[in-house]
C-alpha cells in the first residue's frame, strides 16, 4: 500500500520550490513577492476536462492579477507536452471563448518534486496523475485555501475568484463572510466576547448594522 503524501494544511507556511515552466524558470516564492498566488494541479495535458480548466483560468488571468494574484498551473507532464498543448488550447473555440492565450506559468514536474511537496498525488484516486488541487497563499506565503476535486470532474473557477475576494476583503476590513457570499453583500461583525460585549452588540443595533441574535450580526461595507 503507498503512503499517503504530505500536504500542508491551512495556516501553514507554504513549501518553497524551483520549477522549470512554460514561461521559464520559476522561484517560489521568491518571484511572486506581495502576492497572492494560486497554485493548481491537473492530470495530464491533452485531456478534455483540463483543456475546459485551462480555458477558463486563461480567460479570466487579468481578473485575478488585478486582485494582485498570479496563476500557477502543474501537471506531471514535459515542457514540451505543455508547450503543445497550450498552443493547441489557442485554437479551441468552447462556452464562448476562443483564441485564448495561457500565459501563466505551467509547471513541468516530471520528477513529482512539486506535487510531492503538496500532497497532489492521491494514490488511492491516481499513483501517477495529480488531482485536481487547489492552493490559495497569501503575500506571506501562508496556505489560506485548500480546494481538492477528483480526475473526473472540473473546477468552479468563479467560486476560486469568488473565495480569494472574500478572503481579501475579511483582511481588509476584520469581518467575515456569511454562506454564498458574493462582493457587495452584507458581511458578518466578529462574534462579541462577553455577555457585557454581547448585550452592547444588540442594544447598540440600527443603521450601522443589524442582528438576527447577539451572536450573527451583519453590516454593509
């Protein structure tokens, strides 16, 4: 029986590594200073659900660097498979998008150095493919997000852009986000600490934000 790879966990600091990639060399996380970055493995190149996946990151690249992230891809796959593919992805047409342009960096990772280190091989699912992993760090470099999909089915894109914005704006402004969350919906005051802080909480309720009890209070940003 394999054992099962290591991973780090949310909190963690994410592990370091060099990779060669479809735009060179990389070092992380050296090369993406004050950055979020989104690090996300796939089977295998040339397959139908990734194309789909790598489509739609592509499509949406300039949404998530205006948030000051950056995209990794990574597959157990040579620089020239990914190169091919990626040229191929250009001709595509699918769900409205065509001539799309993968620009982000697409790891080689031939030896599984990479994946190894972030737990994306599941040899109860695959021994010799990575799942479909996700991971969210922050500028400093800690593992905030974890999403973690089987070979068969592909990502929500929307829902990894829609998380990285929650996640940005409950740093920003010290709240968190209530169930299906989207930017501009109330979010949630940080929970009172005491009965005194609780009672305050609700008698203190009005035009700055509301209570469905002491402990769930909401507000506009």
């Amino acid at each position: 029986m394999c054992d099962q790879p290591g991973m780090p966990l949310i909190g963690d600091k994410a592990p370091a590594f060099k990779a060669l990639t479809t735009q060179g060399e990389i070092s992380f996380p050296e090369d993406y200073q004050g950055k979020w970055v989104i690090l996300f493995s796939h089977p295998a190149d040339f397959t139908p659900t990734c194309t789909t996946e790598f489509m739609t990151f592509a499509s949406m690249a300039e949404d998530f660097e205006a948030r000051n992230c950056q995209l990794i891809g990574l597959s157990i796959d040579s620089n020239y498979s990914h190169i091919a593919w990626l040229r191929k992805i250009k001709e595509l047409e699918w769900n409205g998008m065509s001539d799309i342009e993968v620009r982000f960096p697409v790891i080689a990772d031939l030896k599984m150095d990479v994946a190894h280190k972030f737990g994306m091989l599941q040899p109860n699912e695959d021994d010799s493919h990575a799942v479909r992993a996700v991971f969210i760090m922050d500028p400093e470099v800690k593992v905030r997000a974890i999403l973690y999909y089987p070979l068969s089915n592909g990502r929500n894109m929307d829902e990894v852009m829609r998380l990285l914005v929650a996640m940005q704006t409950s740093d920003e402004h010290g709240i968190a986000t209530p169930a299906n969350w989207q930017p501009g919906d109330e979010v949630i005051i940080p929970t009172p600490g005491s009965c005194g802080q609780a009672a305050e909480r609700v008698e203190g309720a009005g035009d700055d934000y509301h209570c469905l009890d002491w402990f769930l209070c909401l507000k506009k940003l």
